[in-house]
C-alpha cells in the first residue's frame, strides 16, 4: 500500500503542475480574433481624417532618384502630406522636406533649401487609397499570429504578425512596384480601444535593391487632429 503511495506521488505532481499552467496561462485568453482584430482597424483607419506619422527605414535599397531613410510629418485624408527627414538622392545623403497635395509633390533643394517640383517621391493618395493604402496591407496579411499584449510609444494595442505581399506597401517606401512575387514579414499593432493601427513593421524585400535585411517601421499617431497643409511659396 505504502509502495502505490509513493508511486502516485510523481503523477499527482505532474498533474498539478498542468493544472498550474493551465490557470496562471500560457497566453492571453482576453486576444481577440486575428482576423477579426485585422478587419475592424481596417473599417476604423477608412475613417480617419488625419493622422501624424514617422517613417524609419533601415538598409533600404538605394534604386530610384530618391530613397527615403526616414520621414516624420502628418497626412491629411485623402490627399496631403507635409513631412521632414532624411533621404538619398541619387546615391547622396540630404536633409529635405517634402509637401505633396493631390498630383503635386514637392521637396526642398538640400543646398539651397528652395522648392522644386518632385513627382513620384510620396503620394498620400496613395496611403489613402483603401487598395493600395494602409487599409490594404491590414485586410492583406496573411496567417496572422495570436495576438499578443503590446504597447507603441504608451498606447496599449494588439499586436499580430504574418505575411505581405510587398505590393501593398508602395504607399510607405513611395518607391514603384516591388519584385513580382516578394513578400515581406509584417507585424501591426492595433490599439485595444480605438481599433487603429499605431505600428507597421515590415522586414524583407519590398523594393529593387532591398535585401533581408531591409526593415520599415511606420507608426501613426495624433489621428484626427487639427492639421493644416499648404503648397510652397
């Protein structure tokens, strides 16, 4: 009898240990739906007016006129954008600014920091357009993971990763159309209480002369404030 006790002892053991992990959770039980979380920040960024934006681009590939290194500014739905930062022009590292507003684009001179006219550098119609914009690349993920508890810049959100073919982010890289068949790994994180998009990170070959090691990181903020965007005198 005394032998069956000391046996059963191992096995009550493990048993409450799986009861254990069971309870204290090996994951959220709270995470909604993927698909779902995915679908409602697509509805919920169509309705956004206006929206603050940083831009990060690391090991991009330097094809085109003008590659983006990074870019901070605000959008104005659907068709203006303001924005500073840093780029490569023709090979070159310069500091710049940039307004476009409908099919007009501008950027400033990095040497006499006068305006000239810059078609094909970032078009926000594009961002906005919900077939090649941010709502695209939400309601195009593919095999998104559960979504786990996360946070941008103190903006508890949900936060899910999967697949992207890289067509859907030319609105980001403001670059022409990605290698035909590439995709990119992509990680959103959608606010817990407002269903939008804080982060869109995304890592691999989007553009020509991209590599593995290409990563884009693009958070939006500060949506529908109060914003003003006017053409260059």
């Amino acid at each position: 009898m005394l032998l069956q006790y000391r046996r059963s002892l191992p096995i009550c053991g493990l048993l409450a240990l799986i009861f254990l992990l069971t309870a204290c959770g090996g994951g959220d039980t709270n995470a909604p739906d993927a698909k779902q979380l995915l679908s409602d920040a697509q509805t919920a960024i169509q309705k956004v007016k206006s929206y603050h934006f940083n831009l990060v681009a690391e090991n991009p590939g330097t094809t085109g006129n003008v590659v983006i290194k990074d870019a901070d500014g605000d959008t104005l739905v659907p068709d203006k954008l303001q924005a500073q930062g840093n780029v490569l022009m023709l090979g070159n590292a310069a500091q710049v600014k940039l307004i476009a507003i409908g099919d007009k684009q501008y950027i400033t001179d990095p040497i006499t920091g006068k305006w000239t006219e810059a078609p094909g550098v970032f078009d926000p119609r594009t961002l906005s357009n919900p077939q090649t914009g941010i709502a695209a690349i939400l309601g195009n993920i593919q095999n998104p993971s559960t979504p786990t508890d996360s946070d941008v810049d103190g903006t508890p959100c949900w936060s899910t990763s999967g697949k992207l073919d890289a067509k859907y982010i030319a609105g980001i890289t403001g670059s022409g159309a990605a290698p035909a068949g590439s995709t990119v790994d992509t990680t959103t994180c959608i606010g817990k209480t407002d269903k939008l998009p804080y982060l869109i990170k995304m890592s691999g070959v989007a553009v020509q002369g991209d590599s593995t090691q290409t990563v884009r990181t693009f958070k939006l903020s500060k949506y529908n404030e109060g914003v003003t965007i006017q053409a260059p005198m």
